[in-house]
C-alpha cells in the first residue's frame, strides 16, 4: 500500500497507515510531546490527503495496536458486527465523512452502522473534520438509555452533579448535594470523587446520597467513582445501594493495567452488578476517559491520543453503560495545551463517542496551569449543548476543592439549558416542576432554596 501525497511538488510518504493517523491529527500537545505529530501544517495536510483516501477496509486491518499485542483490539475485532461492517466496509474515510453529514443520514440511519465501526474509523473520520462538522453529527446520534430515568432523548441535556469533599466528610457532600438539586443539577448522576478508597467509606456514602434520593423521590443515580475492585467490596458488605457502578478506561490494554483493570475484571463486575445493583433500568455501568491517558503510562504504542481515545469508547460499548464522559481538560496542558485544544478534543471525544453508540458526556475543564480561560470554558459547554451532549458535569462555583481543578458550576446548567432550549431528563423534570424548582425552563420559586430538600 502506497502512503504518499505530494503537495506543492513535494512528495510526502509514510510509513504506516498509524503514522498517517498520527499526523493528519489537528495539533495537540500530547502528540508533540510523543514525537509523532506532523512537522509542519504542509505535511499535516498531505496526512489527510492520504488517510482521506484510504478505505474502512484499510483501518480495520491495520489496527493501532496489533491483535496479538493487545485484547481491546482482539475485542473489538472479534465483536465487530459482520452485516454493518460489509454496508461500509468499500466506503474511503472522506466519502465516509461526507456520507455522515449528508442531510439524509440521519441518527437512526448512523446507529444502523455503528456495531461495525471499529475505533480507527471513528477517529479518522474526526480527523478530517470542521469543529462544526464534529457538532452537526454528533447531534444527530441520538443515544438514548435507562436507569432510574432515561437519558439521551431529544431535546435534552442532563448534568452531573459532583458534591466532592476533600475529606468525605458525609455533611458536606449532602449539602452541595442539596444546593446542586435546588439549581435543577443531578439528572445524569449524583457522583462523588471519594478521597478515601475504600470500601466502608464508598459504602457509607452511598447509603447517604441515597438516604437524600428516597427520601425526597429523586428520579436519579447515585454513585462514588472509587476504583472498580473498591465499589466490588463495598456490594460485597451487604444492603449497599449501588445505581452505577464506575471506572476509568485507557485505550490501550498495558493503559488499562496502568488503571489495574482488564476485560476480564470488566466482565466480573458487570456481572456482579446485573445481580446487585440498585437502579431499575438496564443500563447501569460508568465510565470516564480522556485524551492522553495512554501517553501518561507510557502505554501509546506511538499511537495519537485521539485514536487512543477512539479506542476506549470501542471498550466502553461492550458493558453498554448509561453514562460516559471525557474529562476532556483534566490531565493537564501536557497533554491538551490550551483553549483551542481543549475545545477540539472535547467536540472530538463527543462526536466519536455518539459514533460508536455511547450516551456520550464531558467534562468541560481545566487544570490551572492550563492556559485555558473562563470565558473559553462558558464557549465550549454552549457548543456542547448545541451538539446533542448527553450531560456535563455541576459542582460548587466550577471549582472543585477536592480535584482541584475548574469545570462547570450549579448555575451554570440551567443557563445552558436556556440558550440552547434543553431540558432535563423527563422524570427529573417533572420532580423539579413539583418540587417548585423549575418550571420548564424558568426557574420556579424555590430555585436555588437547598432547603426544599429533605
């Protein structure tokens, strides 16, 4: 296979077509610092001239990550959905991108494909993408699933609410749990970072959170983000109500091992949560991502972040959860340097998340030595919301004191919901109608009372 493009009589090759994906990527510091982006815009241009040519075919074949090497490769080869593979199968990535924004492709119609998509597919697709293209198809995949209530149904966008304590300190989880409840925050999930990872402390906030949810009839999920094998133990102690069970994905199997995860430890706590959860619907798995992971264990195989973060949500669909998200800033300006990148690998991760079938969230963040500001955060959540994202993140003011980083406030949510005229999750909604919160879009007369709830 011939991987060359001249361009202004200068003939650019490639040695593989994971190079060619590498740097047809739009620049990212996370793939600078990796040694494989594009030496100058010139031979990013001639990258996508090759990988514009290349067909489904060539990247089903010549994985990122080698079959022998890797298992979320052997996973997503050995799942791939034979008759969705052979309608797409001839296409070559730029007629792929331009069949995706055809008026006449529509949600449904993507869907139809996306078991035979593999993660490669996803993210070269991305890479021949407007930001505004990212935004058109990611609003059309709908992903609609259901736990406690349901989420992804047109018109809608859901939020986290994240009420993390630096001591998990019960009260003062409960309490910005009650103020983010009173903004209309909390549909997607009530979700605590825990600082202490353990089983008894997982457990005691979860019968917390879900003392406040009983308690007031709040159609919604509750969840602690501690690790995968710590939320095990806590189901293991007996009468632990457990909506969602979370962890973090890498797109590489050694990144994964870095996490202290595998497929097969996936699998058991699947399993263990079909018989124990606590949510009634039957989408109940969590997943958080975000590009670079990969890169910061050493774990990339000289692969781009993007791909790599392709390659998570290819993990994540085989658990078929109700919740994912890319904490698009939060690994630091190592990784996603500035502003522009951060806002590109947010509307990146959305639209190859929604691609490959996910109910696909983010959160719009920060570190502070990022050179990122506040007026550039408030832009990226609104294109969010004009996306079809399925839910952001809700904490405090945007500033976490626990992570320590900054990411959307309680107030925030229902400001995007009005500009871009989304409401909550429907039994969400018509608990804060009740409860005098919302009505609609407007806020009702005890908006912003975290008195209203018990």
């Amino acid at each position: 296979m011939q991987l060359a493009a001249t361009i202004r009589g200068t003939k650019y090759r490639f040695d593989s077509i994971k190079e060619v994906l590498a740097k047809a990527n739009p620049p990212k510091s996370g793939d600078d610092q990796a040694g494989i982006s594009a030496r100058d815009p010139v031979e990013r241009v001639a990258a996508r001239a090759v990988l514009a040519e290349l067909t489904l075919h060539d990247l089903r074949e010549n994985p990122v990550v080698p079959y022998e090497l890797d298992e979320l490769t052997r996973l997503v080869e050995d799942t791939l959905h034979a008759d969705a593979y052979q309608a797409i199968r001839s296409l070559t990535v730029g007629q792929f991108r331009e069949w995706l924004l055809e008026t006449s492709t529509t949600g449904p119609l993507i869907r139809s494909i996306s078991r035979g998509l593999t993660p490669e597919m996803a993210a070269a697709a991305s890479k021949l993408m407007s930001n505004m293209d990212l935004m058109i198809v990611g609003a059309k995949c709908e992903v609609v699933v259901r736990a406690n209530n349901t989420l992804g149904l047109p018109g809608r966008l859901s939020a986290r609410l994240q009420p993390n304590h630096p001591t998990d300190n019960v009260e003062g989880i409960l309490f910005s749990t009650r103020e983010g409840l009173s903004y209309g925050c909390g549909d997607a999930v009530i979700g605590v970072n825990p600082a202490t990872e353990s089983a008894e402390s997982t457990a005691e906030i979860l019968r917390a959170l879900n003392g406040v949810t009983t308690r007031n009839n709040i159609p919604t999920q509750n969840c602690v983000l501690s690790h995968v094998t710590v939320q095990m133990d806590a189901l293991r102690l007996g009468d632990v109500p457990m909506d969602l069970m979370f962890q973090s994905f890498s797109g590489s199997e050694k990144g994964n091992r870095a996490f202290g995860i595998s497929v097969a430890l996936m699998d058991e706590a699947y399993a263990m949560m079909s018989e124990l959860r606590s949510s009634h619907g039957p989408n109940f798995m969590y997943f958080e991502t975000g590009q670079g992971s990969a890169l910061s264990s050493d774990a990339h195989h000289g692969a781009d972040q993007v791909t790599l973060e392709a390659r998570c949500y290819g993990f994540a669909r085989r658990y078929k959860p109700f919740l994912v998200n890319t904490v698009v800033g939060f690994i630091g300006p190592e990784y996603l340097e500035d502003g522009a990148q951060i806002t590109r690998a947010a509307l990146e991760d959305h639209f190859m998340g929604k691609l490959l079938g996910l109910p696909m969230g983010c959160d719009a963040c920060f570190t502070y030595h990022s050179a990122m500001g506040q007026n550039e955060l408030e832009c990226l959540k609104v294109l969010l919301g004009a996306a079809g994202c399925s839910y952001l993140m809700s904490l405090p003011v945007g500033d976490d004191i626990m992570l320590n980083y900054q990411s959307t406030s309680f107030h925030d949510i229902p400001s995007v919901r009005g500009l871009v005229q989304r409401r909550p999750t429907p039994e969400f909604d018509a608990w804060l109608h009740e409860m005098g919160i919302m009505d609609g879009l407007k806020p009702g007369p005890r908006f912003g009372d975290p008195g209203v709830i018990r």
